[in-house]
C-alpha cells in the first residue's frame, strides 16, 4: 500500500477543513461587521437596539461577504442571525451555504445550522451544522459530516469533526470513513496535524487496498519520515506475506522494519514462518530474538530451528540466503532432532553447522561432538560430519548401546537412514552382535544380543543394513576383545566417554513447541 497517497490525500482534506475554520474564525477578529446593503431596514422588535434587515442583504467582513434573504444586525454588539439562502464566499476561493448562521462578537461564537455545504476547487462538504469558537480557536460538527473530492472518486465520512487553528490539528472521530478507489480506511478515530504532518489512527481500524490489509488498534505515520507505527494486535496481509504482532513499526522508503511482542511473520511465496518476541528487518536482514523461531518448508522436508535469537540474511530466490542462531537452539530436519549453543546454515553450499556442545539425535542414534556438520542433498541430509570427541551410540535397549568413538567421524545417510560410520583417529566400539529367532506361539522375531564386542583401531568403517550393523572394516588389524552377554561386567558395555544424553532431548518436536 503506498501510504504517502493516504498523506496527499489527508493534506488536501486538512487544508480544505482548515480554510473553512479559519474563514469562519475571521468573524471572530476585531473588526466591524459591516451591513453593505439590504433592500428594506427596519428596527427590530425581537432584539433591543438591532435591526431588522430583508431582500438581497449583504454584510462585509474584511475580504469575506455574507449574502441573505434577512438578518437581524446588532452594530454595537457586534452580532448577526442570518436565515434564508445564507452565502458567504471568500473572493473566488471558497463558498458556504446554510439555511441559517449566527455570529456573537462579544463571545466570538458562531454556527452555521441546516443544509450547511461548504465548497472550494477541490471538494465540497456537506453536514446539518457548523459550529465555530474563535476564543478556543477551534470548529466543529457533531451531526455528520461527509467530505468528496471534486477532482476524483475520494469521500470522507465522520459523525464528528473537530479542527484546532492553534494546534493545526484536524480530528475525524466516529465511524471514519476515508474512501478511495486505490484503498480504503475505517476507523474509529483519524487525527492528521498540518504542522508535524503526523497521521493518527485510535481505535479498530482497518487500512485496505488490492494490495494489502491493515488491522490496527492505533497508529501513528510520521509523513515527512515515511515512519508508520503500529499497536494493539496489529495485522498486516499482503499476497504473499501476513504479518502479526502487538506493535510493528514500519518504513516503506527504507524497508526497514521492526515488530515488538508476538511477531509472527508468515510468507506462503518462500514457504517460511517466523515468529519471536523482536523483529528486526532491514532490506535482506531479518533478526529474531525471544522466543524465535523459523519453519522453512521445503519440497521434501520442514527446516525448524528455535532458538534466543536468530539471524536470517541473503535471498532465497537466489539460493544464498544464510541462518544464524545462537543460544538454547533446537534444530529439527530429516526427522532429526538437535541442540547447540550455535547455529549455522547456508542454502548456498547446502550445510548446517553446529556448535558449542551439539547433540543429534535420529531414531535410535544419539551423536554428539564438539561441533557436527550436516551436508545436506535435494534437501535431506546426506552426510554427518563430526569433530573433536565424536561420539555416536545407537540404542538396543535401556542397557545396551552400540557405540563408537573417535577423533573425527563421518556418517552417511541414504533416505534418513545411516548406512556407513567412518571412524578417524584414536577410533574405538562397542557393539553387540545379535541372532534372530521366532517365537514357537507368535511366531514374531525375537532378537538376542549374543555379546559385546570391543575394538580399537586407527580407522574403523562401520556398514549398515537395515538399520542393523552389517559388517565393519579396518585399515589395520584391530586390538578386539568379545565378551558374552552373561560373562560381560557393566564396564564391559559402555565406552569410556560414553555418557547418555536422552535427558537434554526436547520433549516435543520443534514445530509443536508453544
């Protein structure tokens, strides 16, 4: 929506308003009314010491004339009640008409009553009356009041209308309607000052054009800045984007944007969800914090992260757009679920980076590291990459875990499931090979851990086969020891870095976290 076509609009309006209240305010100055002509003029038996004007009367104040059918004229107190076809025009500028008006100069009180309409070259008013103070410096219509542009199809409405000259401050309250054929505003209350050139909307109002929709509860649009800000459960649609939160403060010139409470951002073109307690965006930067969270979904796949704070940059239509979370972050992709204290993804090079006392898990397994990082393809995750104190066990049971250990490890994925562990440096396992029998009822496979079997090696390759290890390869003969089950101590099944994380795994999976 393009606000500053709302700020022309709100001007003209201001403007027009304003050249009414100060016409009639200039009744109000020190100057005589004078009684220019009238066709028949008698002493007035209604008011003491007044006459009593008829036919063609005309009264001149300053540059402004006053046409009647009558009028009662007080010269001393400065006073005039004019009824039938009153006119009063202001060169070639500006023109009223009402049934009746009444003008006291010693209160400097005034009102047009009945049929009142008000022109000049760019609009015309209509309302059943208008009243003026020009001690307090202010006009106003408490009756309705409706407003149209003579050179387009814009049209204002308001119960009530008050103008302030000292303030320069023009306010439309109840049931505003601001109506345009590129938009269209409704509101409870709308406050535009000619001087700070400020907008400002109070109450449930509504901003609406082909483009998008506004929902707002208050708002203030610094004009000369192009600064809108927003409060009170604010909504904005777009095509393709609908944004949410308590208070968003928003620049169109600059792209710059920021939301306070509640943000929830939704775009359905790049298929992403943010949401946070702070937003900051500015052109390709997009900065959560409180509570963020970010769901991108993909062809195959939803990338959920959740974290204190995170940082977005880079465009997607592009392919290079860059994530960046840190502090209590959870990672969830490829039905994979992670914590880390730091984040990092690119979609360019198709990597994610954790940091800072990572751990994964998926299914069964469990891996953590110093830092892991996943490779992804076609959107799945392709291989695991860990360093430093790798460490990777996949569950039997409650008791019983295989387990390897190394310097660095690489995992391989085919359809999200592992089908090699390679093992690099000081590598080390545990695992626990198994046999298959049925139940002589039920017939079901039942699977027996036959021992546990501990090996150590430079390099160890560990192969999968239905999520079941296959078969394991050494560059150089092994130190192994087997041990059975039964003849197995507790310090037999568990590796000496060997610790169980299950503890610090999330509850819940990302995208149902509140």
């Amino acid at each position: 929506m393009d606000l500053k076509k709302i700020t022309n609009i709100s001007k003209k309006i201001a403007l027009f308003i304003s050249a009414i209240f100060l016409f009639n305010f200039a009744w109000g100055q020190e100057n005589q009314i004078e009684l220019i002509h009238a066709d028949k003029v008698t002493n007035s038996i209604e008011f003491f010491d007044a006459v009593k004007v008829k036919g063609n009367v005309q009264f001149k104040n300053q540059d402004i004339k006053l046409f009647c059918d009558s009028a009662f004229f007080h010269k001393t107190d400065n006073w005039v009640r004019a009824y039938g076809r009153v006119q009063i025009n202001q060169g070639d500028t500006l023109n009223l008409y009402s049934d009746s008006l009444f003008f006291d100069g010693n209160t400097n009180i005034g009102k047009l009553q009945s049929k009142v309409k008000i022109r000049d070259k760019t609009f015309k008013l209509n309302t059943d009356s208008l009243s003026f103070d020009a001690n307090q410096s202010i006009a106003y219509y408490s009756n309705y009041a409706f407003i149209k542009s003579t050179q387009n199809d814009l049209t204002l409405e308001s119960t009530k209308g008050t103008y302030n000259s000292l303030t320069k401050t023009f306010t439309f309250k109840d049931s505003v309607k601001l109506l345009h054929p590129d938009y269209s505003v409704y509101s409870d209350t709308l406050e535009f000052n000619t001087l700070s050139e400020v907008i400002q909307i109070h109450g449930p109002s509504k901003i609406l054009s082909d483009s998008s929709k506004i929902f707002t509860k208050k708002a203030i649009y610094q004009t000369k800045t192009d600064d809108i800000q927003m409060w009170d459960e604010t909504t904005i649609h777009n095509p393709n984007q609908t944004i949410k939160g308590d208070s968003i403060l928003y620049n169109s010139l600059t792209e710059y944007a920021e939301g306070f409470g509640n943000i929830l951002l939704i775009d359905s073109l790049e298929k992403i969800t943010l949401s946070s307690n702070y937003l900051y965006k500015k052109d390709s930067l997009i900065k959560l914090i409180g509570k963020a969270k970010i769901l991108q979904y993909q062809s195959t796949d939803t990338l959920a992260i959740r974290a204190d704070t995170i940082i977005q940059t880079g465009d997607r239509n592009k392919n290079n757009t860059v994530n960046i979370a840190y502090s209590n972050v959870i990672l969830e992709k490829s039905g994979s679920l992670g914590i880390c204290d730091s984040l990092f993804i690119s979609q360019k090079d198709s990597i994610i980076k954790m940091k800072k006392s990572p751990i994964l898990w998926k299914d069964n397994m469990e891996v953590s590291a110093d830092s892991i990082t996943m490779k992804l393809e076609n959107d799945a995750i392709k291989n695991l990459y860990l360093y430093q104190n790798a460490f990777l066990s996949m569950e039997h049971d409650s008791l019983h875990y295989d387990q390897c250990a190394g310097k660095k490890m690489i995992a391989t994925l085919d359809s999200g499931k592992v089908k090699l562990i390679e093992i690099i440096d000081n590598a080390e396992t545990i695992y626990f090979p198994s046999e298959t029998s049925k139940d002589s009822i039920t017939q079901k496979e039942i699977k027996t851990l036959k021992g546990a079997n501990y090996m150590i090696s430079s390099k160890i390759y560990i192969y999968f086969l239905n999520e079941e290890i296959s078969r394991i390869k050494f560059t150089e003969e092994p130190d192994a020891i087997f041990k059975p089950l039964k003849n197995a101590k507790q310090e037999d099944l568990f590796l000496k870095k060997f610790v169980d994380k299950k503890s610090k795994k999330p509850d819940r999976l990302l995208k149902k976290i509140d």
